[in-house]
C-alpha cells in the first residue's frame, strides 16, 4: 500500500508540473515529445514483468521495476497529452 501512495504522490507532482491542460510547446516540440515510445526491449520486460505480476510470482526488485516503467509511462502520456493539446490549439 505505501507503494501505491508514493507512485500517487509522484502522480500528482508531475501533474502540476506538466500541466498537460496547458497547451504552452512549440510546434516542434510538441511533435517531438510525440515521437518518444518505449523501445522494444524495454516492452518485452514491461511485458514479462506484467506476466510475472499476474502470475503472482514477481520479486521485490521486479515490482520496484515494474513501478518505476509504470511511473515513467505515465509521465509520458502527460507529455503527449501537451503536445496534442499544443498541436490543436496550433492548427485552430
């Protein structure tokens, strides 16, 4: 449970921080930020780590790192969610 208040804390920091309502990157930018994607290495562990979670069988050192992908990946659709809005706004 401490885990899952810590990844919502940090949740909400980045929230504030990116403030994805505000549409404020340049077009260029916002492009960019819509380029970045997990490589495949990294999705097959999130994958096989997913796997592992469901199976029950994960180690502490895994959840951390299954955490810390989760945390990440969110931060990411933060961004992205920027850049959409900026592009929007951009073409309006």
């Amino acid at each position: 449970m401490a885990t899952t208040r810590i990844v919502s804390r940090d949740a909400l920091i980045l929230t504030r921080l990116v403030n994805p309502n505000r549409a404020d990157l340049s077009p260029d930018a916002a492009r960019a930020l819509l380029q970045l994607e997990f490589d495949k290495e990294d999705r097959d562990r999130m994958h096989l780590l997913s796997e592992k979670a469901q199976e029950g069988t994960l180690l502490v050192e895994e959840q951390q790192e299954m955490e810390s992908y989760r945390r990440i990946g969110y931060f990411l659709d933060l961004l992205r969610s920027k850049a959409r809005k900026t592009l929007k706004k951009s073409k309006s």
